[in-house]
C-alpha cells in the first residue's frame, strides 16, 4: 500500500498536489489550512473523508508525509507549531513546495526526528481549477535529508513528473533561474509585443505574428546550444541597424529603451562566444549601447 499523507495549506499547489496523489494510490490522511473551507474543500476534491482543521497539529501525526504547502513566508512558522504541539513522529517526511526556500526552513522538525525535504514543482499553477494532471511530464527539484529525498523522489514519479536533485545551499539560486526562464521571459515577450505594436502591426495580431519566431528560437537553442541560437545585427556587428534601433525606440518607446540596451550588452557576450564577433566590433557595440548618460 502507498504511504499516507496530510496536506498543511489547502491552495493551489496543496490542492492539486493532493488530488493527485490520491489518484495515484497515496492515502490522505488529513487536510489543515488557515480557513476550514479550503481544507474541507481539498479533502473532497482528493476524493476522501479524511479530517479538515484549522490547526495542522491536529490531522498531522499518524501521516507518513506531511506537505507543507502553505506560502513561504508561513512554512518556518507551521513547521515550528507542529513541533512544539509534537505533530510528527520519527521518521515522519515532511516535504514544502517552495522553490527559493531550502528544506532547512523545517528544521524545527528535524529537531523532532521528523525527516525533512524540499519538493517543487517546475509549473506555473495559476488557478485552484484545474481540469488535467499539472504534474505530468514536468520537473521536480528535490533537496533534504536522505530518507525525504527518497520521499519526494517517490512522490514525484506518482505524479507523473521526473524527479531531479538539487543543492541545499543553492537552492535560491536555482530559483532565480527559474524565474528567469519563466518570469522573465514574460517580461521580454511583453517588451517585443509593446516594440511590434508601436511599429503599428495590429494588437490583435501581434503575438501571432511573433510566436513562430519566439518557437524558432527556443527550438534553436534546445538543438544547436545558445551561441549558435543566436542571429541578428549583434551577432553580425551590424553597428547601423544597432544604432538604428535604439534611435527609433528612443523616440517611440523611450521607457523600453534601457532595457534594450542592457539586454543588447549582454548579446554581445554571446555573440563573441559564438566567435563571430570581432573584439573591435564588440567594444564599439558596448559603446553604442551603453546606459543613457554613461561616460565610459
Ligand atoms: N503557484 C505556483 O505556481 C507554485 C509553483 C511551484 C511552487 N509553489 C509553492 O507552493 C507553495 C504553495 O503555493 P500556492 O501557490 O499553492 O499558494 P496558495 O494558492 O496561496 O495556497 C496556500 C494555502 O495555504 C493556506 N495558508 C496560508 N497561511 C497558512 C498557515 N499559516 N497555515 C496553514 N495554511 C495556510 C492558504 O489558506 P486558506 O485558503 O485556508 O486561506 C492557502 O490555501 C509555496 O511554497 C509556493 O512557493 C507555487
């Protein structure tokens, strides 16, 4: 039989994370959350009619996994209230969801012989309904004590995902890359889309009309490595069009204008990477496409 579980913070994650697992054979052991609706509402959803509480002490011993899948900024302080009502027993894996926090954050837990670990879900989990599986064929970044790592490794195939190890110590900066590739992309399709609207392509139209290029690219990247992705007048030392562009955006879209120019630096780094690019091309672009007002 598949081991038991308690979900502490009955959100999106919790929610989804706890369905799921039931699905796949896991046995929900109890529910808690900050209002008694969400645990309620998780516990029906995961198909049982195990306990909802307001207070995780409650529903937490007996289960062999507790996940913790409250906020971050309240995973410290529920793991130190479960400890100091002796909510876990030996042995007991307690897993949280956060990506930029280590499983350190349970060490109040630890304190108690409970095993602790980090599971998070490489998925962007934007609403509480959801109609497929979000775990399947994503990754999984796993950290902690040996016995949770096992856990999670475990828990994350069951799901569907494929489980992979981290770093304790660099857990925050796997997260910063994280939100790179996700966050940040956003902000960088959001500055295309704001450049092809102001050039007067249509805002219907607009990301039709980029998608094939943005797709193109990462198909690129994935097959040939980042230097070799990279095309364009940066790539080419094309100083015209370079200071073309910024002539026009600095009339046009003059609040995106520094963030095409920090973003055209660090094209250069690639585009000498990639051997292309002169040392003397390089140092003229760094010089077009220094900060507004820099003298250097
Ligand atoms: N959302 C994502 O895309 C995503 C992706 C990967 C990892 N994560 C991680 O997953 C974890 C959960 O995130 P989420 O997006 O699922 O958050 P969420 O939707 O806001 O859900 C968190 C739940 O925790 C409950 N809660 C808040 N404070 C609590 C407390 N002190 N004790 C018990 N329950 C409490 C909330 O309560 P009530 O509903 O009861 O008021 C809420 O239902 C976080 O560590 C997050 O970093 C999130």
């Amino acid at each position: 039989m598949k081991k038991s579980f308690t979900t502490v913070g009955c959100g999106r994650v919790g929610g989804a994370m706890a369905r799921y697992l039931a699905t796949a054979g896991y046995q929900p052991a109890g529910f808690a959350s900050r209002s008694l609706s969400s645990a309620k509402r998780a516990s029906e959803a995961a198909g049982s009619s195990a306990p909802a509480s307001v207070q995780p002490w409650d529903v937490t011993p007996g289960a062999d996994i507790v996940l913790i899948t409250t906020p971050d900024g309240a995973i410290r302080e529920t793991a130190v209230k479960i400890a100091e009502y002796k909510g876990v027993g030996k042995d007991t894996v307690v897993l949280h969801c956060s990506g930029a926090l280590p499983s350190t954050e349970l060490a109040a837990l630890a304190d108690c012989g409970a095993k602790i670990g980090s599971m998070h879900p490489l998925q962007s989990f934007a609403d509480e309904n959801i109609e497929q599986n979000p775990f399947a064929g994503i990754m999984m970044a796993v950290e902690g004590q040996e016995q949770a790592v096992a856990a999670a490794r475990q828990i994350a195939e069951s799901l569907g995902a494929a489980p992979f190890e981290i770093r304790t110590d660099c857990k925050r900066l796997y997260h910063a890359s994280a939100v790179a590739a996700s966050n940040y992309l956003v902000t960088l399709m959001n500055l295309s889309l704001q450049l092809i609207m102001v050039s007067g392509v249509a805002p219907a139209d607009s990301w039709k009309v980029l998608k094939p290029l943005v797709t193109g690219t990462l198909g690129n990247i994935e097959k040939n490595g980042i230097p070799r992705a990279l095309t364009g007048p940066i790539a080419r030392g094309d100083m015209e069009t370079v200071e073309g562009h910024l002539a026009e955006i600095g009339q046009k879209a003059p609040t995106r204008l520094e963030l095409y120019r920090l973003l055209g630096r660090h094209t250069i780094e690639i585009a000498q990477a990639g051997g292309g690019l002169s040392e003397q091309a390089a140092e003229r672009l760094k010089e077009i496409l220094a900060p507004t007002g820099s003298t250097d």
